[in-house]
C-alpha cells in the first residue's frame, strides 16, 4: 500500500486528488472517473476506455503470437531430434 495523504471534504462534498496521483493516473480536468463502494470502501477509479482496452488485446496478441513462434521452433526441435513419432490412433 502506497503513502496515505489526507484531504479534507468541502461543504458540497468536493476532494481535491494529489497532484502526484492525477500525474500517475493521467487524469485532468474535466476528465470522467468512477466511484463506488466496494468492500466498506470508497473506490475511485479511472474508467477504462476502448483505446485501453484496444492497446491490451493487441499487446495480448502479440505475445500469443510470439509464443506461437517460440513453441513452433521447439516443436521443430524435437521433430528433428526424436524423428518421427508414431501415430497411437
């Protein structure tokens, strides 16, 4: 868990969020975030947009498809260095 700051709620309920977490969480102003209770907590959270989620599957992509590179050439490996295996069917 990370430092604990401590702000004091306005009379309209307003907080202002540290400047070094709106740097970390790429938040300004007038930016969306969400709220909620999770727990017996207060969860405020920055929402996930369809570039988020755009940029994660295409990092998923890739790595399946580096893994599909690396299990072929070990697959090659293995082809050459046990021969041919029979078929059990």
């Amino acid at each position: 868990m990370g430092e604990v700051k401590k702000r004091r709620v306005g009379d309209r309920g307003q907080i202002t969020l540290p400047k070094e977490l709106r740097e970390e969480f790429d938040i300004g102003g007038g930016d969306e975030i969400e709220i909620r209770k999770e727990s017996g907590k207060i969860v405020i959270e920055k929402p996930i947009t369809r570039d988020d989620l755009a940029a994660g599957y295409r990092a998923r992509a890739d790595q399946l498809r580096d893994l599909h590179e690396e299990m072929d050439g070990v697959s090659q490996e293995a082809d050459e260095y046990l021969g041919d295996v029979p078929d059990w069917e």
